[in-house]
C-alpha cells in the first residue's frame, strides 16, 4: 500500500519506448521501498519488554507487552547459565499484555530458567527475539548444607516425579534417594543433579526424599512430600431440608483416599448460583449446610473440590419444597399398662403444612401412622399406641414426611416401661337347690408385674329378677351367692396398689337348671402331649366357648379348671401338665350365648389308660353241671374310680390233671363290659377246674379273682360203663357152656409142660468162636451199623480201682480185617465211650496188635466205658486188639441182652475184684 502511494501516475503523452524504458527502474524503486516500510513494521511489532514470575515450584508466568496485529507468538525457554533450550513454541496471546505460564518438569529451583518472545506473522514474516527474562534457581544461594526439590508439595499420582538435589558449596552430589531407594543421578548443572521416578504411586502418608554429598557432613538431607490423586467432579450431589432454615447438601467421592495432612487434603466449597451470598467452606465429611433464603423455593448450587493439583465442580438445582424432611425432636411417652402417648415436636417453620407420622415400637415392630396438621411453629404433636403388653420392655421411634414426599430420618430411640396389669378371668358354677340356686364365683388372676400388689377384689352380683345387686370385698379368689332363677351378671375387679386393673364380667341363667338335657358323654382318648378336644359348631355361641374340667379327674372336692375359646374356634389342645395318668377327666364344653353360658358337650376321657386295680367277683351260686358250667359275676363297670374304660373280661380256665404231668388252660374273652355271665361247654365230670376272672382296658388286663369248681360225677354214664362190659361176659358166659369140655382140653394143651422131659439152660462155655461158626451168623462187614459214641464221663484217681488183665492182648473187634487198625489217641483225656452192635458180631480171627496200639500202652487216662450189645457176641479173645488196660483206666459196663456163654479166663478180663470199677456185669441166658 505505501509502496503504491509513492509512484508517480502515468500522463497519456507518454510514448510506448518510454514505457520500456522506465519498467526496471521502477521496479527497483518499489521493492525498496517495501522493504523499508516492512522494516519499520517488524521493529514496531516485536516484544519490547518480557517479564518472567514462578507461581509455584513447577509454574513459571510469562509477560510480554507488544504492539501489533499478530497475536502469535514464538516463546523460547532456555535452562542454566548456558541457555540449554528445554521447550520451544508457539503460543497465542492478546496485546498489549501478553501472558502466559509455562510449567516445568523439573522444580524451578533446582537451575535458573530463562525465556524470550518474539512475534510471528506468517511463516516467513517474524520479528527479532526479546531479551532473555531469567528467573533463578537456588543453586547459586549460599548454603551450608544440601537442598532438595520439591519438597512439602503434592505430586500427582500416577505421573513422573523430578527431583533435584543442590549441594554446598565446592560438594558434589553422590546419592539421591526417593522412599529409602536410589536412583540414577542426571547431571542439572556443574553441581546440580536430579533423579526421575516414574510413575508416581499414591501414598497416604508422605513419602520420603534423600540426598547425600560429599562433604563432610554424615547426616543426609532429608525432606518430605505427598502423592495424591487430582480432584475430581462430586458425585450423586442431592440436598434436603429439615426445619426449611437450613439446608444441607450431600455427596459422594469416587476416590475415597486422601493423604493424611490437614494443610495437604482436599478441600470442598459451596456456591450458590445468583445470589450475594459469600462462598460457603465445607468440612471434609463431605457434608455442608448454608441458610435457607427468604422466599425463595428454586436453589442452583455449585460444590467444588480442590486440592494443590486442581479443582472440580458438579452443579445440582433443586425445589427445596420438595427436598423437606423433617426429624422429630425431643420425643416423649407416657406409658399405661397396654397403651402409651407419644409426644414430639417438629422444629421448624412448618406452619400450615401436613405430615403423615409413624410410631414404631420395639422388639414388637409394631408401627402406628397418623395424619397431622401443624398449626403453629414448633407445634407438639401427639400419637396413641395400644395392645401394648403389660410390665414390658419398650422403644419407640418417630419419623415424619411432608404431604408428597419420602419419609424424613427417624428419631433417636426413646425407652420406657409400661405399667403392670392385672386381668381376671371368671367363671361361675351353679346348682340347683329346692326353692333357688347355689351360685359358685371363681376366678383367676394374671398380674403382669412379678410382685403382687392386689389389695383386696371386689365380688357384685346383679340379678335382674329382684333388681338387686349384692357386692363384697374378699381377698381369696372363690365366693358363694345364693340367687334366684332368672338372669345374674357377675363382675369381678381387682383392687391394686399401683397399675390398673381390668373388669372381668359374666352372666349366668339360672332357670337353664330346670331344664337343662341330659348329655351322652363322648369318650376321647389322651396321647402323651395332653388331650385334643374337639366338638361341634353351634351358631348361637355369640361370644365363643369355654371348657371346665375338674383337676383330679372325678373325684371330690373338684378343683375346678376351665378355658375360654372365641367363637369361630371349635377345638381346644390341653397339654398334659396338670393331668395325671390313670384319672378319669370330665370335659364340659359351654356355650357363650347373650343369656349366658349352657352345656354344649359332654367328653370324659384319660390321659393315659392303665390295668384295672379290682377283679370281678364270681357268684357262689353257680350252675355247674359235668358237662358245662354257667358262670356269673358282678363288677361296676361305671365306676369313674377305674384307672381306663372297662372294655371286657377275660376268663382263665386251667384243667387240674391227676395222671398228667400238663393241665389244659384255655382262655376266653369277653368283649362287651356289660355282659357278666358266660356258659363254659367242654368240661369234664368229676374234673377240678381253677377259674380266674379279670376285667381289661385298653392297657390291659388287671388283677384276678379266683376259684376252684369241681365238676360233678355222671352216674348214669358210670353205670353204663359198668354194666355193658358185665352183660357182654354173661353173654358170652351163657354162650360158651355147652362147649365147656371141649375148652378145658385146649386149655391144657397150651398151658401144661410136656412130661418126661427136662429143661436145661443153654451152655456156651465152649469157644464161642465155633458156636457162631455153626450158627453161621453174620459177619463183621456185613454189619451195616456200629458207632462209637463219646460220653464225657470223668472220675478221680482215688475212685479207680484196677481191672486185672493176663499177659495176653486182646483185640477189639472190628469191622473187617482189611480195615484200618484201632489206633488209641495220644492224647491223655480221649476214651472209647461205648461200642454197640444193632445186629451180630462174630469173632475174628487172632492177629497181631498194631505198632499204634503198642505205643499207647503207656497212657493212663484210656477207659472203656461201656462194651454193649444187643445181638450175638460169640467170642472175645484176649491176645487181639484190645491191650492190657493200664492203671487208672476201668471199665464201666459190660452188658449183653442176649448169648453170652462164658468169660474164659484169660481172656480180656481174667477177673472182677471187689471194689473194680465195674459198674455191672451181667448176662441174660435163654
């Protein structure tokens, strides 16, 4: 532009060849001209002053003035004496005063820090560079011992941490340590050195830096500093109201952890949006209260967090209509026996305003809610909580909400006690006398408290016949009336030295007496845990049942019992403490009716049925024939004494046998109770009979009456017996005499002995040996059955005596000779018990004893104890297989039913001394 205002313009006289001539030189003039006038613009666009300031230990502020329209700038930042370049580049910038803050890595004091500017306009248009502005670091201040950097500050976590050691003069750096553990030094200047730890990692507590010289200082220089995380934004941000005149606002941190120094922490602040109030300081609960303002509902708030690394803020706008919630204070109660009053107050301006209340009550957790209107400030509130239990333990709670909205925080817990109660629960019995009643007030009390503080009860009868009423103080609980037939009401009342007490009421129809039905008794049975009674539902019992009972069961005087039940429950479980076994127990089941109350049901039953403790007694008049007998006995089945229900009887019969050694017993059982007479068929004439008799329950059969009855003889069948036997021999008498000689002759044949002739017993003195020969009797294998039986039989030495044998060895017989030999047991206690021989042994033929048997000569518990045989024994020879028999073995028997011609001597037993143990010795000859 001013290029184009210094030429001249061109006349129109001017010829062409003057145009050519002139282009160079003017185009030379232009571009000096240019070039001047951009001269003159750099020198007044560039930085004439720049000013240099640390913030913090990293932060270095930048200030520049400069004239112009370039608003970039090129910034050169330059560390130590020798100008080392650590950052260069553009930044932007408004004129006239420019500023901008640079952050190092490195503390600033650790080395001197210098900057310069200058413009930029385009790419290839800048200005000259400013003069260098330094700022400067701590190395060149006297010391006389080490310095480090940072130190006392707030690092970031997760980012990499420079540190810088300075040393005293004319020393030099030998260690840095950061958390007790070395690192690599990087040289920062002639004396400065610095370490790099990466990545910083958060600590609660300060973390420790180290440096060590070389002078002759042996202590390190130590200093501290924290690790923390930047702020962050405030979460789930919400505020609420209690009273609408302080409002308190909530929320939340995401990263909980903090480093533990109050001047290091995070700290939290409260704005409120288009407003004049003044920023609010929160506490580090992360909680903060600011008053309400005057007629204003809609609130915007800001909270910010800050800490040394930077700060964040959430914002949150609220209707603190909405937001009220109020806490009920100092809350009271008035306690009674089953109810209690709480009071309470709501503090605040809630004048006008609705809330709805709960009324919790513990351990119970019961809740009671109410509707409440506030009507002025701070306003007491009341609420009732009944069916509370008497002398108990209690605390309650309150808490409120505004109409619409959620429920405020509950209340501190408030203790109390309620008062003790005492109820009395009445019943009447009545009977019936000639002209009037006999009326029977009973009544049991339950007194909440563990001390009892009745003073006396108060008894009233009204009768509404007469229009009279009758009252009277008694200290027991029973009291006689005697009334009229017709309408009574009877009430009871408990006097009571603190507490209250609750009237207990009750009518009564006398004229039911006259005309009241008899009942069947419904049986039930008792279990273990008690009794379960049941009985049908009556739509006239208004007012529910009740059960009386007597607690001894039917016995007199009757300590009467009873149980009241609602309307629209028609069972009743009785456990089974109170109630004994083997008692009978009444139940009569009442009917609460407007009138009063009548007999519904009758039960009578046992816990626990036992054996009777009586007999049945049989009647002397009996009906006993010899073929059958009628009995009778009498028993009181009825009797409510009996420990269970007679269910029957049972009837023992034992036969008394007089050449038997067993007597027939037969039972029988006779299941109807009522029955007491049984006809007994299939008895025997002239037989004693023993008769027991016992009645029987369900737990069995009790004690026994008994009796002895002898059945009558039948004559006529006796008479039968005799004389049919006596006729047949006259008959048969009256037959055979025509043929009397005829028998005699027979007769005489078979009974006389032949004459001329001798009888003579049969000798077998000879060698039996040849007489079975001749006889041809069976041999020993053919014998189909011979055993040896062992019979344990044992005598002392003392009872020994010796059975002499010859010199010559006898062999017992055998089975064949080709079977094995008879060998004798070594053993001392083994013995041959018995032989025996079902059909014929013959003799066998003399051979040698076996090697066995000749060892066992020298054994002297060896015994015979019995050689028997109910056939032919035709031979025993003494030198075959049986041996001498030692000292101390005998031989208990030696028996034969049938031939046995002789013992030779010799043979096996040459003799029988006096006092041998030989049992018997005996022969049968034919």
């Amino acid at each position: 532009m001013y290029c184009t205002h210094a030429l001249r313009p061109q006349t129109h006289t001017e010829t062409h060849t003057e145009r050519v001539c002139l282009a160079p030189v003017k185009m030379r003039a232009l571009s000096a001209v240019c070039f001047l006038l951009l001269a003159l613009s750099s020198v007044r666009c560039s930085a004439s002053q720049v000013e240099v300031r640390a913030l913090d230990t990293w932060r270095l502020e930048v200030r520049w003035n400069a004239s112009g329209a370039s608003r970039t700038h090129e910034v050169q930042v330059a560390r130590t004496s020798r100008f080392e370049v650590v950052f260069q580049g553009n930044v932007s910038a408004r004129a006239p005063f420019n500023t901008w803050v640079w952050k190092s890595e490195l503390p600033l004091q650790c080395a001197d820090n210098s900057v310069r500017v200058r413009s930029v306009f385009n790419s290839t248009a800048v200005s000259a560079w400013s003069q260098w502005a330094t700022n400067h670091g701590q190395q060149n201040v006297p010391s006389s011992q080490a310095r480090l950097f940072p130190m006392e500050e707030v690092l970031q976590e997760g980012t990499s941490g420079h540190f810088c050691c300075i040393p005293p003069a004319g020393a030099q750096v030998t260690e840095i340590r950061f958390k007790n553990k070395p690192y690599t030094l990087t040289p920062v200047d002639e004396q400065v050195r610095a370490i790099e730890v990466l990545p910083l990692q958060f600590q609660q507590l300060p973390v420790n830096l180290a440096c060590k010289d070389s002078s002759s200082s042996r202590k390190d220089q130590t200093v501290v500093n924290y690790i923390t995380f930047p702020p962050e934004k405030p979460q789930n941000l919400s505020c609420m109201t209690k009273n609408l005149q302080i409002i308190t606002c909530k929320w939340e941190c995401g990263q909980q952890l903090d480093v533990d120094h109050p001047l290091r922490r995070r700290r939290y602040s409260l704005r409120v949006q288009d407003s004049d109030e003044a920023e609010v300081q929160c506490g580090v609960d992360l909680l903060c209260n600011f008053a309400a303002l005057p007629n204003r509902s809609f609130y915007n708030i800001s909270v910010v967090m800050r800490n040394a690394l930077g700060e964040e803020s959430q914002s949150y706008a609220f209707n603190i209509s909405h937001r009220v919630f109020p806490v009920p204070e100092c809350v009271v109660v008035s306690p009674g026996a089953t109810d209690v009053e709480v009071y309470w107050y709501l503090i605040g301006n809630f004048t006008g305003r609705h809330f709805s209340c709960q009324i919790t009550m513990e351990p119970t957790g019961k809740t009671t809610e109410g509707q409440f209107v506030v009507s002025e400030p701070e306003q007491s509130l009341r609420a009732t909580v009944q069916l509370l239990q008497p002398s108990s333990q209690y605390s309650t709670t309150v808490r409120c909400a505004l109409q619409g909205n959620d429920w405020g925080l509950w209340s501190s817990n408030t203790s109390f006690s309620t008062e003790p109660l005492v109820t009395v629960d009445i019943w009447t019995r009545t009977r019936r006398q000639a002209y009037n009643c006999s009326l029977t007030v009973l009544w049991n009390t339950f007194n909440s408290a563990s001390d009892s503080n009745i003073k006396v009860f108060e008894v009233c009868v009204a009768q509404d016949s007469t229009r009279s009423r009758e009252c009277v103080n008694v200290k027991v609980m029973k009291v006689y009336f005697t009334v009229g037939f017709g309408q009574c009401n009877v009430s009871v009342r408990a006097v009571t030295l603190r507490g209250s007490s609750i009237t207990s009421n009750i009518s009564v129809h006398t004229g039911w007496l006259i005309t009241e039905p008899m009942l069947k008794e419904k049986r039930i049975v008792g279990n273990p845990e008690g009794f379960l009674l049941s009985w049908s539902a009556l739509s006239s019992a208004t007012c529910g049942y009740a059960v009386e009972w007597c607690v001894m069961g039917n016995a007199e005087p009757c300590d009467l019992r009873w149980r009241k039940v609602s309307a629209n429950q028609t069972s009743l479980s009785l456990s089974a403490e109170g109630f004994r076994k083997g008692h009978r127990y009444t139940f009569r089941i009442f009917s609460c009716q407007t009138e009063g109350h009548r007999v519904h049901e009758k039960h009578t039953g046992y816990l626990e049925e036992q054996e009777p403790l009586s007999a049945p007694e049989l009647s002397y008049s009996l009906s006993i024939f010899w073929s059958s007998m009628l009995l009778q006995w009498s028993f009181n089945e009825e009797d409510s004494e009996h420990p269970g229900f007679i269910t029957g009887y049972r009837l023992t019969i034992q036969e008394h046998a007089d050449w038997t050694y067993s007597n027939r017993i037969w039972n029988i059982s006779v299941e109807d109770p009522h029955r007491k007479s049984e006809t007994v068929e299939g008895v025997k004439e002239g037989q004693r009979y023993t008769i027991q008799l016992a009645a029987c329950t369900r737990a069995g059969c009790g004690l026994e009456s008994v009796h002895t009855i002898t059945t009558p003889q039948n004559h006529y069948l006796l008479m039968a017996k005799v004389m049919t036997p006596l006729l047949i021999l006259i008959g048969c008498c009256f037959c055979l005499w025509p043929c009397k000689e005829t028998l005699k002759g027979i007769a005489v044949d078979i009974f006389s002995f032949p004459s001329g002739q001798r009888m003579k017993v049969l000798e077998l003195d000879d060698s039996l040996f040849e007489v079975s020969e001749m006889l041809r009797v069976l041999q020993v294998e053919d014998c189909k059955c011979c055993n040896l039986d062992s019979v344990d039989m044992r005598s002392s030495m003392e009872d020994k005596s010796w059975l002499i044998f010859t010199e010559e060895r006898c062999k017992p017989v055998g089975p064949s000779s080709s079977e094995e030999e008879l060998v004798w047991d070594e053993l001392a206690a083994e013995r041959v018990t018995s032989v025996t021989n079902l059909t014929y042994l013959s003799s066998l033929p003399p051979r040698s004893a076996s090697p066995a048997l000749e060892s066992s000569r020298s054994h002297r518990a060896n015994y015979v104890t019995s050689l028997n045989t109910n056939d032919y024994v035709t031979s025993f020879n003494t030198d075959e297989y049986v041996t001498p028999v030692s000292p101390g073995n005998y031989i208990t028997s030696f028996n034969t039913s049938d031939y046995l011609s002789s013992i030779k001597s010799g043979n096996c037993v040459t003799s029988v001394s006096p006092g041998n143990h030989v049992t018997s010795v005996s022969t049968v000859t034919m």
